[in-house]
C-alpha cells in the first residue's frame, strides 16, 4: 500500500494549487518554529547558533507582514513540497 502511494505522484494543476499553497505554508510554519526551538535548546546548552535572515517585512499602510527566515523554513519548504507530491 505505501508503495503504491510513493508511486503515484501528484500533479500540480487548477484544481489542487490552494492545497499545494496550503502544504508550502504549513511546511515552511512548522520548519520555522522547529529551527527557533532547537536555536533555543542550543542556547541553553552553551552554543549560539543564530542562523536566520530577516526580519523581511511589507507595510501596506493597513498590513504590515514581516517575516524571519532560517534554514528550517528551507527544509519546511521541502517537507511540504515532498508531502505534495507523494499524495
């Protein structure tokens, strides 16, 4: 059964774009917080590890979004892209 999952892979069209976004954003959420919580325990083990760009922000007068990345948002990126396609 997983192989059969692993063997088909999903493309990207119309109709599932919302979910790849959706998977991205949650890949990249997750992979963020999980750097910042190992970054913390490093910190608290004696060893500074501060790896991370940002914040990058965009002011809209009414919105304002800022965001900070580091490499877990990479490999949260990635994650969400490799669940994409093994759905």
């Amino acid at each position: 059964m997983f192989l059969v999952i692993l063997l088909s892979r999903m493309k990207l069209s119309s109709k599932n774009r919302g979910s790849f976004g959706l998977l991205l954003a949650l890949g990249a959420l997750i992979g963020s917080l999980a750097w910042e919580v190992l970054e913390r325990l490093l910190a608290l083990l004696g060893r500074d590890v501060a790896l991370g760009i940002g914040p990058l922000a965009i002011d809209l007068v009414v919105v304002a979004v800022s965001l900070l990345i580091n490499p877990g948002t990479f490999f949260g990126l990635l994650g969400g892209f490799l669940i994409f396609r093994s759905i």
